[in-house]
C-alpha cells in the first residue's frame, strides 16, 4: 500500500505479476467439481473493444466466484481467427492474413492480460493453425462418412463485394444485405458442400424446450429460424405439365382456392419462359420477392382443385418462394392477407368458407359467411361454402380432407436448409476433397494425410486458391491419378461449432478431443456471449453436439446448459462503433483509471443481459469508491481499536450477514450490479460505523474481509492488495467465499422500517423547519395492531371491522381499533407484514445511532407501554411515531 494512496497501475502490475507466476488459473485436467465457464471467443481485430471488456468480464467475475465457492473452473480463451476480415485487411495493406491475425492476437491478449482476465492461457487455440483446423477437416471426412455432407448445384446467395457465397442466416433484413459488408446479395446457382444439418431438424427444434438456462427470446428465435410447420400436401392437375404437388397449412378452406401460384425458379414457371416472353421478363426483371407488395404474372395454366373439379388461373407470382414448402400453393384469398392482396389487385374472386366460430356454437349449426370482400378471416373457425364439409371445425376438416383426397398426406414442411459451409476465399479451413481427373469423383482426403495446410497467400481477385496452381494439383487418393484440390474453404462458423471442446485437450494430437474429459467437462455450464449469434452460431453449435454425440461418443447432446445473452455499451443512446466516431477505447480507461474501475463499473451499471450507456462520470465516481475503500482499510490499522459489545455493533454484523447473504444470491443468478450495490452500501455501512464511533475491532475487520471477498471477482487486483493488506494467506482468488445463514425477508423488512423510519424524520423536521432537533423519540406500535394486521392480511371477510371486533383485546380498544380497522379495510389489497413488535423494537433500537448520526440528536426508542394514547395513535406496524423536541 502506497502511502500516496491507491496507485492502479503499481497494484495491478504487481498482482499480475504474481499470478502469473504462481499459475493460479491454470486448471487440472482431472478435477472433482467440474464448473465450465465460457465467454464466445473473439474474432482478433486488432484492438478489445468495450464490448468484449463487458463479455469477458461477465465471464471472468462468474468464474472467479465459482472457484471462491469451491468449484475446479475452467475458464479458458481461444481466437476465431479465420474469415473475410483478416484477408481483406492483408490485401489493403499488402501483407498476409496469416502475419496480419498473429499480430492482432499478440495485442489483444496483451490487453486481456491488462484487464486481469483470469484465464487458463495454456488451453489457448488459436483457430487459424494446422493444428486447430485440421481437425475440423477431420470432423468433415466424419460428417461425409455418417452421410451428413453432400454436394450439390444450389441456388446460393453470392455477395459481389465479397464475393463468397452466404449461408441464410448471414443475410440480414428484408434488404437481404450481407452481414459483413451491407452489400446487396444476388442469387447464382453453384456447385457447393452442405452440411444436412436439416437431418437433426426436428431435434433441434424439439428439445429447445429444455433448454431452461437460455433466454425466452434467443429460443424463439431458434424456433422461428427451423420453422416447422404441420400441414397437407396434396397435387393439382395442369394440362399439359401433369400433377403439381403443393403444401398448405389450411387445407380446409380449399374450396376457397381461386387461383394458384407458382415461384418464379419452380421447373413449371421456367419452362413457360422459354416460350413467353412475358413471363420471362417478370422473372428476370420484375419478381420482387422482398417488395411491398405481391406481384404476379399469368400463365394462360389453370389447376384442377382436386375437390371441387374447378379450373382455377395459375399466375407465376414472387410471393412464392421456391425453398418454403415446394414452390406451389394454392391461393385462398378469403383466408390468407397476402392472398387477398394479390387478389384484389389481379381481379381474382374472393369467396368466404371459413366463419367465426360462435361463442355459444353447438356444433351443428352453420354460422351466417363473413365478409371478406376488404379483410381476410384468417383464424380457425367453422367451414361454410364447402359442401359435404360445411359445418365442420377447421380441425375436424383438415383431418377429414387430407383422409378423403387420395392424393392428399399429412406433411411437415421446415424453414431450416441445409448448411452451406462452401466459400470463395483463402483465410479459411481447407475443405479436404480432391476431384480425380481419372473418374474417381471427388475423393475424401485420407485421415492420415491431414492437415491439408493453405498455401502462400497470393494478393489476387476472387478466389487466392485457385491462382495456388502449384497447390492445387496433387494425386487421387484413391487411384493416384492426377487430381485437384477443391479450392473451397469452410464456412469460419464451423470453427466456432466445436471449439469448446478442444479447450479440454488443446494439446492432444491424434483426435479432436479426448472424450472422457469432455464428458467430464461438458456441457459449458455458463456461456456469454451477443444476441446476434443467437441464431448462426448456436444453432450449429448444438447440431455438432447432436452429431458427435451420436457418432463419436459425446455423453451430452447439447453443448451450453445456461446462455447469457450480454447487453450493449452504448454512448449517448447509440452503439459504439468506429463509424460514428464514439467509441471509448478500453486502453485510456485502463491507464487514466484501472481495469477494476473499468470492470467495476460496468458490472454495476446494469443487469448483464440489459443495454447500457457508457458515462465518464460513472468511471470517476467508481474509481472514487475504489479508493475510499482503500482508505476504509488503512483506517483499521491507523486506529488502536478494542473488542467491545454494543448495539451498533450489533446492527453493522446484522448488515455484513445480510449483505453477505444476499450478494452471494444474486452472484448465483449472475445479477451483478445487485450484488455490487449491496457491496458498497456495505461500505458505506462501515464508513460511517468508523466515523461516528470507535469501530468494534473484530466486527470492523470481520465487514472489511467480507467487501474485499465480495468484490474479488470484479475489482481483482484491488482486492487482492486489500487481502494481502489485512493480513490473509494466499490469494483472495483461492479464498473461500463469505458465507452466512439470514432470513432474506426479515432482513427486507428490517431495512424497510429502518430507511422508512429515517425518511420521515427527514419530512418532519423538513415540514416542520426543526434547524436544531434535540431529541427525537420513535414510538413503536402496540401489539394489538399487529394482530390486527396479521387478520386482516388472512382475512376473507367482506366485513373486515365485524371480524377484528371479535378478538376482544382489539375490541377493548374502542374507537381507536374501529379508527384503525377502516384504514386497514381501505387498504386492504396493499397490506403486508412486518415485523413482530419486540423484533421491531430490536432492529430500530440497534439502527437508532443511523439517525443520531444524520440529525446531531439523541434518539430513544420506545415501546407501547411507555406513551400516553396520542403520541400512540399514530404509531403503526412498520411506521413507528415520531416525536421531535425542538
């Protein structure tokens, strides 16, 4: 401790230092309470910014907490190394991504060790070296074996700026930008590798249910990104073209069906292109599908409704999208928005056959048929217009038409495709395929000639690889025939598919991961990371759980038990970002300020899950409290203090047990900025406890312990110098977690009558312009009006005063008790129960030097026997009476 004060920088330098040096975070492999605490690991820019100090400091004080509560952590970090960035940035400035990620990595871990991050640094990966990706090659050759990869000619989205081919999920808005660049997508058809991530469809979907530990709205987002739906198929007639099969989710308002649609791409609406060119120009020039509103072409086609007979109009339209359902619909206009839009603008007929159902519907019935000449009925209800079918519920006649119509069966139809990992570029994981030019097809590289390694980058447009002449020819495996290597690269989110399981064996050379201790480990127990991975990232991370634990003897199916989805550091309302110029760069705040104020006060500033603004005044008054808590501490050994026993005493012990209590609840439940706030009233506590009279030494000492082990797991480095300070062995890090037993009720009561207590002397010496109180009585409440509460809180009664005046001890009361029972009746959807008399008295007596402290007079607590009936009136349970001498 610097005798010029709390110097940040030498207290943070010597506690790295010592860490370092004793490996504290380094985790055995082999442990007996394994806890498994992840951040998502990040993609190395260059620089952290606010948002990866808020993620990782989530994760580093939960990991910190569990292992002060007994738990072996594993708290590891790795780089999602590969992707489009790093090759970019080494074309701009005429380098390698290789040189150019190596160096953002070497920076940012620098910064991570500034911050105090306390990870496991020898279970580092680093997704960009042979000796990371080639397993992914492996995990792919895997994946081809178990049938899960397939290549095929696929309609894929090819961003021009980037000129890669995109998975769905990185489409973004009804725009359909890029994610990476905000470049409008186009759609080119090209051979590519899928994963058939569609196998696990309904797994994915099914056991999103069970997921407890995640968020509501990430897993329905998942639910919506599968998108499964129950319904019919059924087929229509087209002279000349055969059946056309169509899907609907509504088969019973078929007999509504006016008109039918084909996508633009559906093999139909591109053979009547060939020969119309009016149909040709809506397809290549006019399809909108994202427009505002539908848009159609006819075709000259009708369909045969296979239950009705009628011929209806068959338009090519590009609401109808060739990857939902099977490309063809039937068209309802009665039921369905979009229908009757289209309707109404080509002059379609509209016929109603589905009618609310009545609230008193029998059953037999047939309601009146609804207008829907302005506004489609598009709820379940009962079936009019329909023939044999009218009068039935939706239900009944779904299930009866899709029985009736031979060609009709019960289908599930998905939004989820396949997963298109194949990418125009250099900075990825080579896919390990080679085409033999000798009829061997394409041709799995073997297991044991992995790695297949990137070679030299080449600085070219398009793809670098295939200007690597030298590279890509190689030998057929199989025949050893000429051969060459597919210049696709993986998708980088197949990296971030299964790293977490690499950190349990990083090191291990002949598998991907050693399986019984990702059985021990897995799965993670606590993960953090941004909402806008909620779809891509952990959708494909729990399908390669799925397929490893069917396939590769994985215990666990699923890879995160609990999912943290962390708010935003904003500034002034808005995102930080480089483009509008207002970000706070971590590297000023540390060296102005110190990685615990930084830590601290975004940990304190809100919920973890909840969005917050950035404030520099924030950061002063935190490092503010950093160092009147250093101050607090040398304050205990300035002072020659002894063992006494008194009441303050007493309420500062009842305040660190609860503060204890409640900080390690809401540690628990990652609400940090609640713990945190119990920390510092706390220290507020004890501040004024040390100055308003001579501190109890062991209760002083005992509150000092507590704050400087509950604030460990954020402010580490203060911390440890406090520990070290109050003379403790070891590291705060290894300490053992404060632990107390309190009624967390009673303690909420107390506090409220002691603040409440406080707060209306405060009005009354306000109101009443008492500058010099000199004594201050507060009055407790008479036992009788407790039992009076108590009844009335239980009590059914409409005739609340009736039933107290059957106890004959309120009765006894008089007027008094009825006064009383009609504020209690009145409100009586408000009332709750405080604290028993005799514990009101003790917990007011015990905080009355809170109020001599604040108003420089003496105060007396006094009980109901001690005051004459007028100064007793006003006293009630949880709001004593209060008598000011002036």
């Amino acid at each position: 401790m610097s005798d010029a004060g709390y110097d940040h920088a030498r207290v943070e330098r010597r506690w790295q230092e010592a860490w370092n040096d004793a490996e504290v975070y380094r985790t055995d492999d082999d442990v007996e309470d394994p806890t498994y605490v992840l951040g998502m690991y990040p993609y190395p820019s260059g620089k952290l910014h606010m948002g990866h100090v808020r993620n990782y400091t989530i994760t580093d004080a939960y990991a910190r907490y569990r292992r002060m509560r007994g738990d072996d952590v594993l708290h590891p970090m790795g780089w999602d190394a590969f992707g489009l960035p790093a090759e970019n940035a080494a074309k701009d400035r005429d380098t390698n991504p290789r040189d150019w990620t190596i160096d953002c990595i070497e920076t940012m871990r620098e910064q991570m060790h500034a911050m105090g991050f306390g990870y496991d640094w020898d279970r580092e990966i680093t997704t960009c070296t042979p000796e990371y990706y080639q397993w992914n090659q492996w995990l792919f050759s895997r994946f081809h074996d178990e049938d899960l990869v397939e290549r095929r000619d696929a309609d894929v989205n090819w961003c021009p700026e980037c000129e890669t081919v995109l998975a769905d999920e990185q489409v973004e808005g009804e725009a359909e930008l890029c994610w990476r660049c905000d470049t409008p997508v186009e759609q080119r058809e090209l051979e590519q590798w899928f994963l058939k991530i569609t196998e696990y469809a309904d797994e994915l979907l099914d056991a999103i249910d069970d997921l407890e530990g995640w968020p509501n709205s990430v897993r329905q987002m998942q639910r919506n990104w599968i998108g499964r739906q129950e319904g019919t198929e059924l087929e229509f007639s087209v002279d000349g073209h055969g059946t056309v099969e169509a899907f609907t989710t509504r088969v019973d308002t078929i007999h509504g069906a006016t008109f039918f649609a084909l996508a633009p791409d559906h093999p139909i609406s591109e053979e009547l292109a060939e020969e119309d060119d009016v149909v040709r120009k809506f397809i290549d020039h006019e399809a909108d599908p994202d427009g505002d509103e539908p848009n159609g072409v006819e075709t000259g086609l009708s369909a045969a409704n296979p239950v009705t007979g009628d011929e209806i109009p068959i338009y090519v339209a590009d609401f109808v999208l060739s990857d939902v359902g099977t490309g063809a619909l039937m068209a309802v206009p009665g039921h369905d928005e979009r229908d009757h839009a289209f309707a109404t603008k080509m002059g379609e007929e509209i016929v109603p056959v589905i009618a609310p159902e009545p609230d008193d519907w029998d059953g037999e019935t047939v309601p009146g048929v609804p207008d829907v000449s302005e506004e489609a009925f598009t709820d379940d209800g009962v079936l009019v217009n329909s023939g044999e079918y009218t009068g039935l519920d939706s239900e009944a006649a779904r299930a009866r038409l899709t029985e009736d119509v031979e060609s009709a069966a019960w289908a599930t139809q998905y939004q989820l495709r396949d997963w298109g990992i194949s990418r125009q570029r250099y900075w990825g994981t080579p896919i390990p395929v080679v085409r033999c030019h000798d009829g061997c097809g394409s041709v799995i590289v073997p297991d044991e000639e992995l790695p297949v390694e990137l070679p030299e980058f080449i600085n070219t447009t398009g793809n670098p690889l295939d200007a690597a002449e030298e590279w890509k020819e190689t030998t057929c495996p199989e025949c050893g025939g000429d051969a060459t290597r597919e210049t696709d690269t993986m998708d980088t989110f197949v990296d971030s598919s299964w790293y977490f399981l690499r950190y349990v064996s990083p090191d291990l050379e002949d598998a991907p991961f050693d399986v019984g201790r990702a059985n021990d480990w897995m799965p993670v127990d606590q993960y953090v990371g941004g909402i806008e991975h909620a779809v891509m990232h952990l959708l494909y991370s729990r399908f390669f759980t799925k397929v490893l634990a069917d396939h590769e003897g994985l215990e666990h199916r699923e890879p995160f038990t609990n999912l943290l989805a962390q708010g935003m550091v904003q500034l002034e309302g808005e995102k930080m970002s480089k483009s509008k110029g207002n970000v706070v760069s971590p590297q000023r705040i540390v060296e102005e300020y110190g990685a615990d104020t930084a830590r601290l006060f975004m940990m304190q500033a809100a919920q973890p899950e909840r969005d917050f603004d950035w404030s520099e005044e924030g950061v002063r008054s935190t490092n503010a409290f950093l160092g009147r808590l250093h101050e607090l501490v040398e304050t205990l050994f300035e002072a020659d203090l002894e063992e006494t026993d008194d009441a303050i005493a007493r309420y500062v012990e009842s305040e660190i047990d609860a503060t204890i209590a409640i900080a390690g609840e809401e540690y628990d439940e990652l609400r940090f900025n609640r713990a945190l706030r119990e920390t510092q009233d706390l220290v507020r506590t004890l501040r004024q406890y040390a100055d308003y009279a001579e501190p109890n030494a062991e209760t002083f000492e005992r509150g000092l312990s507590a704050v400087v082990r509950l604030l460990a797991p954020v402010a580490p480095h203060l911390a440890e110098e406090l520990y070290d300070e109050l003379g403790d062995d070891g590291f705060v890090v290894d300490a053992t977690w404060p632990t107390a037993d309190v009624d967390r009720e009673f303690v909420d009561k107390r506090r409220t009558l002691v603040e409440n207590t406080r707060e209306d002397v405060r009005q009354i010496v306000d109101v009443a312009g008492i500058d010099d109180p000199q004594a201050i009585d507060v009055v407790v409440a008479p036992d009788w009006k407790y039992d009076a509460l108590g009844i009335a809180i239980a009590s059914e009664a409409d005739n609340l005063i009736g039933e107290l005046m059957q106890e004959s001890h309120i009765r006894e009361q008089g007027d008094v008790a009825a006064s009383y029972g009609q504020e209690l009746q009145a409100e009586r959807e408000a009332l709750s129960m405080t604290l028993g008399p005799d514990e009101e008295f003790a917990a007011l007596e015990s905080a009355a030097w809170l109020v001599e402290r604040e108003f420089g007079a003496p105060v007396t607590v006094v009980s109901a026997d001690e005051v004459d009936e007028s100064v007793l009136k006003n006293a009630e349970p949880g709001r004593p009476a209060i008598e000011i001498e002036d």
